[in-house]
C-alpha cells in the first residue's frame, strides 16, 4: 500500500517505493484479524441483535445480545491494541459466554434449535482458534523461564567493598 501512504505524506519526506517483509510474527497477524472480526461481529450483535434472537430462538434476549456485542467489540478493540494478549483472554472468557447461551438455546421447544447448533458449532471452533491464539501471543511475549539471576555476590563497587575502603582512609 505504498500509493496511499505516499498521499499523506508530507513534502519533504521521501516517498516509499516498495515494502519490505513484516516484522509481525503469524500468531500478532492472526490475532490481529481476530480483532477485526471482534469488532465486526460486536458491530451485527448490536445492530441486528433482534434478528439475531429471533434467528436462534432465544426471543426476548435482544439486550443480552447487545451486551454481547458492546463486550465484543471491546475485546476487539483490546486485540488490536498492545495489550493484545488481554484482549485475546478477553476473547476466550466470552466465547465461553456466548457457548453458555447457546446451549441453553438447544432446548427442545426451540424450533430453531438446528440454528443454534449451527452458532454454536462455529463458536466452538473460533473458541479454538482463540485460545491457540493466545496462547501462541502470550508465549511470544513472555520472558523465558529458568533459574532467576542471582545478585547476591554483587556489591555495587567495581573493585570491592575492601577497595573503597582502602581509598577512603
């Protein structure tokens, strides 16, 4: 996309020609299309949470609905911010919501039950894909573990307390 960058930039700064390779590893730009979705799908939850009810048979649920989506696009915001690991936990707390609901929308005198299983079957596997996600993020991000630096030989002076001592007197 170097046309549109190119388009703001100022005068004086030199034009980019070509890209190079991202420096973003696969699970940052994976993650980074799960907050897209995130905001996408909060977006349709608040919107049409109504059609969305009525589609699954949960009728009277449209606010929850919305609630949904309000926390939707907010784990999706997170996700593309750099907190991405919170916004990816974020992400797999309430995927583990929404597959509450909807299995309560299995009951049997929901005539849209087969709906329901479909939603649910494709929460489950984005839960899934959430979690890998995360996990692969936080890992990235983590400080290696092992045994911790010890620092109790150390003093502070280069030549020793004994040194110090010598030139003080």
């Amino acid at each position: 996309m170097p046309i549109l960058s190119n388009l703001t930039r100022p005068k004086g700064d030199p034009k980019i020609l070509t890209t190079g390779p991202t420096v973003q590893s696969g699970a940052e730009r994976l993650a980074k299309g799960l907050g897209w979705f995130s905001i996408g799908l909060g977006l349709t939850e608040l919107f049409a949470a109504r059609r969305l009810a009525r589609g699954l048979g949960l009728y009277g649920h449209a606010p929850l609905i919305r609630a949904f989506g309000l926390r939707e696009i907010w784990s999706g915001m997170m996700t593309l911010s750099v907190d991405k690991d919170k916004g990816l936990q974020s992400r797999v707390v309430g995927d583990g919501l929404d597959i509450a609901v909807l299995v309560s929308a299995l009951r049997h005198g929901n005539y849209r039950r087969d709906n329901a299983a479909a939603a649910l079957a494709m929460v489950v596997g984005i839960t899934v894909l959430d979690v890998l996600v995360a996990k692969a993020v936080t890992a990235e991000r983590s400080r290696p573990t092992g045994k911790p630096r010890d620092y109790r030989d150390r003093t502070g002076f280069p030549g020793g307390i004994e040194a110090v001592r010598a030139l003080s007197r």
